[in-house]
C-alpha cells in the first residue's frame, strides 16, 4: 500500500512525501527481484484521500478545517480494498505493477 504522495509532493508534506517515496521503491526492488526470479507477483495500490477518520483527528483548528475539506472528496476504504481484489484477481502471468485509486475529483 501507497499513497500518491509518493508522486506528487507538496511544499507542505515533504518529510511525508520522502517516506511515500521511499514506500514505492520497496515493492519496485521486490518486483525485480521476486517476480523475475521465482514468479512471485508484487503489486502497489496507491491511493489518493480515503476517508479513514483522519480529518477528524487534526488537532489544530485550522489543519483539521482543511483536513475535513480535503476529505469530503475522499473515497471509502472498499474503494480501496476493491483495487486489491483486482490486483490479486488477475491470471497467475499478469502482475499488476501500481494501480492508482483516487477520487475522482482530487486534481493531484
């Protein structure tokens, strides 16, 4: 599991940008690693905003107004967890490299 921000920074998020980052070059090694040489398929769901609760948790007044507005166009986690069926679904010869979920309506 991912996140877009590991494909699109933000001046405001960089040290959670690098981590992101960082989470889609595991899944990337493994890939060359364990689906080339034992068949193993490797795949990364990156989702955009999912409404976990989060929002609701910001304890800043300000950052937990922006956090709720952003989440108003978040999709559900059975969104997500719908791409992971997907994903696992395919034929054994098909590997799904990174499949991106977002809301339709986020622009980043």
């Amino acid at each position: 599991m991912d996140s877009v921000a590991g494909h699109h920074v933000s001046p405001s998020a960089c040290v959670y940008c690098a981590t992101k980052f960082f989470v889609q070059a595991i899944p990337e090694s493994m890939r060359k690693e364990e689906c080339v040489r034992d068949g193993i398929r490797v795949s990364t769901i990156i989702s955009g905003v999912v409404d976990t609760g989060w929002a609701y948790k910001v304890a800043e007044v300000e950052s937990r107004r922006v956090a709720k507005e952003l989440n108003s166009i978040a999709i559900a986690p059975e969104d997500v967890a719908r791409a992971v069926l997907f994903a696992l679904d395919q034929p054994e010869n098909i590997t799904v490299n990174d499949l991106i979920v977002s809301p339709t309506k986020q622009d980043w």
